[in-house]
C-alpha cells in the first residue's frame, strides 16, 4: 500500500522526482503533498502535476508519512529544527543533499529516528537517474524496499555503504558533466570535418546513449564491446590509439579521483 509522500522543497531535483513517481504510476498526485517558498513555484507544480502545495514545512511533516528533504545542504539544520516538533519514530525521512552524513541527521533529529541517505543524479530529469542509498540502523527492509521503488520510479539505484557516497559522488553525481564534454568535443571533431553543428551533436548524444544501453543491456565487458568495434588495420584502432597516446582513460581516473577528494575535504 502506497504511502503519503510529502517534498520540503521541489527545485529541478524535487520536481524531477515528483515526476517520476507520477508518471510511473507508482504514487497519485492527490498522495503527495509539497512545500514551497514561493507562489510561482507552487503554481508550477500544481499545473505541471496538479499536486498538493502548501508555504508552511510543519504541514507536510503532519501529514506526510515518508518526508523527502529536497532543499539545498545549507538548509537541512534549519529545516528540522522548523519541523522536528512534528516528527516521531514512525516517519521515514530521506535526505538527497550532498554531504549531510547519517550522524549530521540523527543527531538534529534523533537517534531513533528512520533515516535514509541518498544521492540521485541530475539525469532524473529524464527519467534515467543513477541514485545511491543508504540507510540507517532503524529502517526495516520494507521502508528499505519502499524507498527503492520510489528511486526506481526515475532511474536505477544501488545501495551503498555511507563511507562509499565520496566515489559515487565523483562516478555518477559529477560524472554527467564529464560525459557532456565528451558530447561537446565529438560533436566540434564533427564540425571541423565539415557536418553542422545541430546535427552533431544529435548523433554524437545517439552515440553515447546507444553505447551505454549496449553496456547495461548485453552485459559484456566494456573492453569486449570495444574490441568489436576495432577491426584489424581500420579506423576505429587508430582513433583508440591516438586517445590511449593522449591519456584519455588515466585523465578520467584522474579527474575521479580528484573530484571523491574534494567530495571528502567539503
């Protein structure tokens, strides 16, 4: 049986989500309930998805059973302590903000309280999210598999150990913006040997979406699909070799690396 989900929050990760679960017809809109800031923004959301809005957080906290907290990190601690008063052991509370750990949690809320920690990426705007979870010693496996199914309503998701969330960080919430520069670069190559700009970037987007739906889909190894690809003496073998001369995988550990350190310094 589904549950009351109420939003604090619904900026482009919020309203992504709150797509989601309507779309996918896993929750109606009239079993939702979303606090804004704003009255533009809770009129969006009422003619995008005809859901409930209110200005005030304490309600959705009140009639929400499972409350996600989709406002930015810097918000959390003032955003609790607006609603603690209405919160008790039975509600499960997801958080999405980067950096704001299980402990930060449970120690502004409660150590009793049913916390899950997750990370989706921004791609849920398109319904192909990557979202890592984690929760905490008080959720019980079927809030567990409630919050997949919810996750799961706008992409994939992968439980992970909270010590992991840096790399997941660095692997899938940065990682849109490497493969859109990717996208860019292919799609200039393109243009300097003479295709126009639109259509560059179509077929080189194409390209990347097909590539990764042959990974997930056929469940080979990455480096066995590209071995397919490089036939003896042709094209493909000199293009892999001029970007193996240029560095092109260890820059991309490299940059991983780089950006779980940061993850880990904020």
């Amino acid at each position: 049986m589904n549950k009351k989900i109420g939003f604090i929050g619904c900026g482009n990760m919020g309203s992504a989500m709150v797509g989601g679960l309507i779309k996918s017809e896993f929750l109606e809109a009239n079993n939702m309930i979303i606090s804004t800031k704003t009255e533009k923004s809770a009129k969006k959301l009422n003619e995008q998805f005809n859901v409930l809005t209110t200005f005030d957080s304490k309600i959705v906290a009140q009639e929400a059973e499972v409350i996600i907290l989709a406002v930015k990190p810097f918000m959390y601690k003032t955003i609790i302590d607006e609603i603690k008063s209405e919160l008790n052991k039975d509600k499960l509370i997801i958080s999405i903000a980067a950096g704001i750990s299980i402990d930060n949690m449970e120690n502004w809320i409660g150590e009793d309280a049913k916390i899950i920690r997750t990370m989706p990426n921004t791609p849920a705007l398109v319904g192909q999210a990557m979202s890592a979870i984690c929760p905490n010693k008080n959720v019980s496996k079927d809030e567990l598999d409630y919050c997949f199914k919810i996750f799961e309503s706008f992409g994939e998701c992968v439980q992970l150990e909270e010590k992991d969330f840096h790399a997941f960080t660095a692997l899938c919430g940065s990682s849109p913006a490497y493969v859109y520069m990717f996208i860019e670069a292919m799609a200039d190559a393109a243009v300097k040997l003479g295709i126009p700009r639109a259509k560059a970037y179509k077929m080189a987007a194409q390209s990347v979406l097909g590539s990764s739906k042959m990974v997930l889909e056929t469940g080979k190894h990455p480096g066995e699909l590209k071995d397919a690809v490089c036939s003896p003496a042709g094209t493909t073998i000199v293009a892999v070799a001029e970007l193996e001369k240029l560095g092109f995988r260890n820059s991309v550990i490299q940059a991983i690396d780089k950006c779980a350190e940061k993850s880990q310094n904020m």
